[in-house]
C-alpha cells in the first residue's frame, strides 16, 4: 500500500499561473489560469485538501490589508530554500532584472534563492525564469507584462514536505516595461505563494505600480508561508 502512495503523489501537480498587467484596462486585472492536473479517483484526498485550501483562505483572508497567499500554497510545507535556473534563451537584460528581484527576496532574510547547480539535489524546491513574447490584443488597452505562479508537488520532498517548482516569466514583446524589477519581483513573489492584494503599495497589486520594496504585509504573508520552513 505504502507504494501506492508515493505513486499517486508524485503525480499531482498544483499549478497556477498568474498575469500581470501595465495600467490602462482594469478589466484584465486577476485574470488567471489555474489547472490541477490529477488522476481521477485516486485523488480525492487531494483534491479535498486543495478544497479545503480554498475554503480556508475565503474565511482568513477577508483581512483585505493582508497579502494573501496562492491558494494552492495555503496549508503547505515547503523548504524556504529555493535553487533557480534560466531557460534557454533568456537575454543578458532579463537575466539582470531577474537577478535583482533575486537579490531583493534574499535580503528579507525569510527565504534563501541560489543558483542551481549540477550537484544539487534533486529533492528541492526550483524556481525557472523565462521570457515570452505576447503581443497586446488589438482593443484590449492592457499590457502583459509577465506571469508566474508556483507549481507544487505535494509531499515528495525529502522530509514528506512538499516541493514547488514554479516558474516566472517577463514578456519581452515590451521589454521598456516588462523588465523592471517591481515585474520580476511580483513574478517570483507568485512562485513563492503571494497572491495578488488590494493593496497598492504592496508588489503583488495586479496592476504594475513600479514598486521595488515588498510592503510589511508582503514580508508578513512571507513570513507565514515559510514559518515552518523544513530548510
Ligand atoms: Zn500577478
């Protein structure tokens, strides 16, 4: 039986992508793509955990000052300790700006982002940067300007936590305002299980505001996701 377990787990992936947009049509603000890809049946532990989360950040994040956290983030375990890697191609520009979030999240002193390497484990939480080219929608008026999100794998870390390995993305179809480090910073901050806020001087506000601090209620969501940090 205790073989089946694993085999189930290592199959469920949590995965939610997130759109940030430069000012001008509020219409696209929150507009997201979340897909859970499972085996039916077989997951239904699972997928009421993932229920539960949604219930429960309905009922704790009505605190509209909060940041608050991704939904398939609440409720979990994971390693503070993240390892990032560039996909190919991402130019030397998007690689800095990227760097600077980097640099920015590690000085908080809540979580840790290092490079990958070829001798590091493969049981950690990873992190992959990329760039993407999408052109505006002819009428739209809003500008993409990335996406991120975090992609967990519930329970196969090496302590039974669990492991996130999230992406995040700059649109360089309009690199004069997608690489800036308030589009980075907001990006990895979805990797890491932030959610958008209400907020305007918070970094996850949908709406860029050009913001290069995370405000006390992001350091505060980020500190609750990594409280029980495995390291
Ligand atoms: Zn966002």
């Amino acid at each position: 039986m205790k073989w089946v377990n694993r085999a189930v787990v290592v199959i469920v992936v949590l995965l939610t992508l997130n759109v940030f947009v430069q000012p001008g049509a509020m219409t696209s603000i929150g507009k997201r793509v979340t897909n859970a890809m499972d085996l039916p049946g077989m997951l239904k532990t699972e997928i009421d955990r993932a229920t539960k989360h949604v219930e429960n950040a309905q009922n704790t994040q009505n605190n509209s000052n909060a940041t608050p956290i991704e939904n398939i983030v609440q409720g979990r375990t994971l390693s503070n300790h993240y390892y990032y890697r560039f996909a190919a191609n991402v130019p030397d520009r998007a690689k800095r700006t990227f760097l600077q979030a980097v640099r920015q999240y590690n000085a908080t002193g809540i979580v840790k982002i290092s490079p990958l390497t070829d001798r590091t484990s493969s049981q950690v939480n990873e992190m992959t940067f990329y760039v993407y080219h999408k052109r505006l929608r002819t009428g739209s008026g809003s500008v993409e300007l990335g996406l991120g999100g975090p992609k967990i794998y519930p329970w196969v870390g090496s302590h039974h936590d669990d492991l996130n390995r999230g992406k995040a993305g700059l649109n360089m179809e309009y690199p004069q305002v997608s690489l800036r480090r308030s589009v980075a910073l907001h990006e990895i901050g979805h990797v890491l299980g932030l959610d958008h806020s209400q907020r305007r001087d918070s970094i996850m506000f949908p709406v860029d505001q050009g913001r290069t601090q995370l405000s006390k209620e992001d350091l505060a969501t980020l500190r609750k996701i990594y409280h029980h940090s495995t390291k």
